[in-house]
C-alpha cells in the first residue's frame, strides 16, 4: 500500500494558487506550518469582542503604531498565519512591499471560543519559534485574557513562552511597547459570564 503524504505549500505556492482562483473570495484560510487551514465561522461573540478590541486600540495607538485587523503576516516561507489583531511598526511603505515580519511586530492577539484549543496549541508555539515576543489570547471561554511573553526552547525542542499572565475582565493591561498605554478590559469583552443587564433576554452561556 502506497503512504499518503500531504501537499506541503510555500508561501509563494498558496499566493499562486490565489490568484488562478483556487479558493474563493470569501474562504477563510490561512498558511500554517505548511498546510492550508479552513478557519472556524466566527461567532457572535468573537466577532463583537474583535470589533471592540479594534475600536479601542484605533485611537489609542493613532500614529505611534499600525492596527491591523485579521490581515497577513509572515512568519517563515511556509506559515502565513491572518490573526484576529496585530499592532506593528510603522514603516515607511506602509507594508506595501510585503506583510509584516516577526521584526516589524509588536503584538499578536488572537479572540479564541471555539479556537481556543487551536490557538494555544499550535499558534502560541509557531508564533514562540517565529520570535513574536507577545501573544495574546481573549479567551471567551473562560472570560479571561491570556498573555504570554518572553518566547523560548524547551529542554524537548518545542517552543513557548516563560511568562504567561491571566488577566480578569475587570481589569486594565499595558500594551507592550507602549508603558503609558492602558486598555480596559471591560470595554473589550462582550459579557460578563453570569451577568446579565437589566431587561436582556435570556442569558447565553459559553461553554
């Protein structure tokens, strides 16, 4: 019996494939280590957590910083990753010449629900190895954020990060890179598991 292998791509290869119209306008893919990966459909709460996220961070960082919303990076030749939030430098052709690399990024930020195993386990150590030196994640499962810096090799040579902080909904980080910068959490998660306004409807649980 012949062994099936699975096509392996390059970055150049999935770009080509773009453009003779193999995938349609409204896949949602990305490149990962080296395969072509169907994203998840985005649920209510992810897609309003991600909004917010982005109204919040817009006018916080103006001109000190570039926002861009579930759009490329590169990573390696073979790992085009699209996460849900990127803050990177600027640069004087506005990423025009090419998506932005480990170098030119400040911060990874991914909202994970259904994702949230997926995020973890194989995103945080690609974006470790890569040298992304912050990552978070909005974990809407748990109603928490997770943020993870200071990628490294483990003794087993797969890759992550020392430091890993859970922050509460109720609370406020600093954007790295930016000490005087403060984000309020509160203004970014969609509900407080629980708790509910008064006059809502019924309450919707994550599980």
């Amino acid at each position: 019996m012949t062994a099936v292998t699975a096509k392996r791509f390059s970055i150049a290869e999935y770009h080509r494939l773009g453009e003779l119209g193999f995938f349609e306008p409204d896949d949602r893919i990305e490149l990962i280590r080296p395969e072509i990966i169907l994203k998840a459909s985005k649920s209510t709460f992810h897609s309003v957590c991600n909004s917010l996220l982005l109204g919040k961070l817009y006018p916080l960082l103006r001109k000190r910083a570039i926002v861009r919303g579930q759009e490329p990076i590169i990573l390696t030749d073979d790992s085009e990753p699209e996460p849900d939030v990127v803050i990177s430098r600027h640069r004087s052709d506005n990423y025009l010449s090419s998506h932005p690399e480990p170098a030119d990024i400040l911060l990874v930020i991914e909202v994970a629900d259904s994702t949230l195993k997926y995020d973890r386990g194989t995103k945080l150590p690609l974006y470790a190895e890569t040298g992304i030196t912050h990552y978070w994640i909005f974990n809407l499962v748990d109603n928490q954020l997770e943020m993870h810096s200071e990628p490294y090799r483990k003794q087993n040579g797969s890759f992550s990060y020392q430091l890993q902080r859970v922050v509460l909904p109720n609370q406020t980080v600093v954007i790295p890179g930016f000490p005087e910068l403060s984000l309020d959490l509160a203004a970014v998660f969609p509900v407080q598991i629980g708790e509910l306004k008064s006059g809502s409807i019924a309450p919707i649980l994550i599980r």
